[in-house]
C-alpha cells in the first residue's frame, strides 16, 4: 500500500487530479507541492476544482495536512499548470518534498 505521500508525490509528477475525503467531505484537487511546514506537518497545496469545503468555497486554492486526508486517490485526469501558480513564493516552506 501507497503512503498519502507517495500517492501525492506520484500525482505531482505526472501532472493528474486527485480525488480525497477530508474535513468531513469528499474533494477533487489537483496538488502541486507537498512539503514540510514551519509547524512540523507535511502539507499539500492544491487548486481545489470540485466538492466540499469548509468555508463554502469549492474552488480554489487550498491548504491540506497530508495525514488528515483519507480515501486518496489519483484520477486519470491530467491537468495544465495554472497561470496563477508561483513556484517562487516558498517562504512558508522548510522542506520541499516534491512538487511541479
């Protein structure tokens, strides 16, 4: 069995949606970087295209802890690079683990 890590990781690399259950809903997402935070946790940030949120924002950018994200899975959807993604804003960033 995959680690959510390795499944991210994976999704990254070959640029695919990921589906996932997390703060009590079901999302589609596609992940761009999973690192370490400056509290410790690893961490996913994500262009959230489908499903729950929180806040009542389906579509967005979002922030996920990668040890709370259930039922992972990556889909055969491939997806483009946003325009709005800035890989050089990684100052909240201690350690990148992988990303685009």
């Amino acid at each position: 069995m995959y680690s959510n890590q390795s499944l991210l990781c994976n999704a990254i690399s070959q640029r695919r949606s990921i589906s996932l259950w997390y703060g009590g809903g079901s999302r589609v997402a596609d992940p761009y970087i999973v690192y370490e935070g400056s509290t410790g946790k690893i961490l996913v940030d994500a262009y959230q295209t489908a499903g729950y949120s929180e806040r009542g924002e389906s579509v967005g950018w979002k922030r996920f802890e990668v040890d709370q994200i259930s039922a992972l899975q990556v889909l055969g959807r491939a997806f483009s690079v946003r325009t709005d993604y800035n890989p050089n804003n990684r100052e909240r960033y201690v350690h990148i683990i992988c990303a685009i």
